[in-house]
C-alpha cells in the first residue's frame, strides 16, 4: 500500500472540532472502507505554528487563455502559501537523506549545504535544448522549495522544523494542523491509500 499527500481545511472553534468535521467530510466523499489517501486515515493532528503570514510573496509565470486578447498569454499568479510550504516540506524532507554505501543505508544531512542537481528526464535526452531548458525550471523550482525550507527552518527553529516535516511524513500518524484564521485550520500530510 502507498501514500498519498492531502491538504484540506476546516472550520471548527478548536483544532479537534476541526479536524473531526474534516475526517467526516473526507469519510463522505471518499467512503468509510479505508485507504482513502485522505485526513480519514489520520488518528489525529499535531499542531504547529507556522509562520505563513511572513512568508515573502511570490509569483510563478503560468500560460492561461486571455478571452479579451483570444490567445494564450503568460501572466504572474500568487503562489498560495500553502503549496509553498508542502513544496518546502517535499523538498526539506527529500534532500534530507543520503545513501552511505558503507552503511548499506540512508544518513541524516544538512541540507542546506548541499548543492542542488536537476533531473534529467529520459524522454529529454536525446533532445538538448529541451533538456537545458527542462533542467533550469527545474533548479529554478528547487531553489525556491530550498529558499522556502530555509525561512521556515529560520523562523521556527531547525528542531520545530524537523519535527513538522517527520510528521507530514507519517503516513501512519497523526497529520499537521496549522491554525490559518479565525476558527479555520488545514490539515496536511501523507495518508495510506
């Protein structure tokens, strides 16, 4: 069985109201049998204060059909907060681990400190200046989930960070609860599906 990442959000006067009203509304959606990929696996949520308010803006070019023009145009959307953190998160919690050969085993590292390599995608080998231009939003991408994972480890603190990360990652676990307003919280992480 695999895992599957969610986000959801909820409304409650606590973060337990919250989180049941979620679960109830991923059980109707989803069914009541198991192995939705949803909060409905989730025994519970840990909560953690993230810094989402602070968190510099950015923009990401995106091609969309502009009806006035009747053609496609690239125009700059607002990244959402969320998805830069779970894109911080998928980073973080990646580059994280290396494979020590001598160990027969993964190691902890920092990485923060370690370069960062684009993929190269078999379909884009035999084709260089797709390649070349594959690779650089690729970096591009990588290097704003590192710059992203860096202010969160900065703000909350390295230990908080990690322990935010572990638990996104716990497909077994509880999930992650931010409080994100007034009696509004999301929920996100790996749920068994």
């Amino acid at each position: 069985m695999g895992a599957q990442s969610f986000v959801c959000e909820a409304r409650g006067k606590s973060m337990g109201e919250a989180f049941m009203s979620a679960v109830d509304e991923a059980l109707h959606w989803n069914g009541h049998g198991g192995y939705t990929g949803t909060i409905a696996e989730k025994p519970g949520a840990t909560l953690f204060d993230v810094p989402l308010s602070e968190l510099p803006e950015r923009y990401q070019d995106v091609e969309m059909w502009d009806s006035d023009a009747k053609s496609m145009v690239v125009k700059p959307i607002l990244i959402p907060t969320i998805d830069r953190l779970e894109n911080a998160i998928y980073w973080y919690g990646n580059a994280c681990w290396k494979w020590d050969e001598n160990r027969r085993d993964t190691v902890k590292i920092d990485p923060f400190s370690a370069s960062l390599a684009p993929s190269t995608p078999h379909w884009l080998k035999d084709k260089p200046e797709e390649l070349a231009k594959y690779q650089a939003e690729e970096l591009a991408r990588m290097e704003a989930w590192k710059a992203d994972a860096e202010f969160f480890a900065k703000k909350m603190g390295l230990a908080k960070w990690d322990k935010l990360v572990e638990t996104y990652n716990q497909k077994w676990d509880e999930c992650v609860a931010i409080k994100t307003g007034e009696d509004w919280w999301t929920f996100m992480g790996l749920a068994s599906c």
